[in-house]
C-alpha cells in the first residue's frame, strides 16, 4: 500500500471508530475557556489583572492567584465581588466570560474609589 494511501486512511475522520472516535468527539464538544479581569478595591487607577478561570479546580486557587497578582494593600483576597459590588462570588461556576470583578479583603467595596477602568467595562 503506498504511503499517501496509508495518511489518507488514517486522517479520515469518517472511519474513527471506538476510542478514537469518542476522543474526536470529546475535542469538538471542548468549551471556551473562561477568562476575567481582576481589579484592585479602592485604587481608582488599577487597569486590571486578565485571569484565565479554567487553569483552576478550586475557588481557593483562584484567591490564591489574585493575591499573587492583584496586591491588595489591605491584605490577602478574601472576596471576590460582581462588578455590580452586591454579589459576592463563591465558586469558580459563578464567574460569567470576560466580565470584571473587584477583589476585596475583609473591608466592603468602596463605589467611591472604583477603578476608572472598571467603569468604562460597565457602561
């Protein structure tokens, strides 16, 4: 059998069959990962920090990483807020495709001070 016959064969998605065909399948139905932006509470001139969501299993790593990233002068992140600064995010399932978010420690959001950024993302 020549060697372009041998490649077409095997390229042929049409005759998967088994594994292979399940593995196709399981690669089609991949979903789009889910990325954030991350803003500093109280520092109106903080431009964000863009956060990948799938690297993460568990909502402690992801308060891990954005104490890492965001440096809160206040202290680790504790709370991660909606940019509505009402609801507070509890679980990675939670977190909604390129929308923005502010990190807090243990104080309240302050609307006051909202980074300009953040404001521009909403309107």
């Amino acid at each position: 059998m020549p060697p372009s016959d041998v490649f077409s064969r095997l390229t042929n998605t049409s005759t998967y069959t088994g594994t292979h065909k399940e593995k196709l399948n399981a690669l089609k139905k991949a979903e789009k990962p889910i990325s954030i932006i991350l803003f500093r509470n109280g520092d109106k001139n903080d431009q964000g920090y863009k956060l990948m969501v799938k690297n993460f299993r568990t909502f402690d790593q992801v308060l891990r990483c954005a104490t890492e990233n965001v440096k809160l002068i206040t202290g680790p992140v504790k709370k991660i807020y909606k940019s509505d600064l009402k609801t507070r995010i509890r679980s990675i399932d939670e977190f909604q495709d390129g929308e923005c978010y502010l990190c807090c420690s243990g104080e309240a959001p302050n609307p006051g001070r909202l980074p300009t950024a953040m404001k521009v993302e909403n309107q």
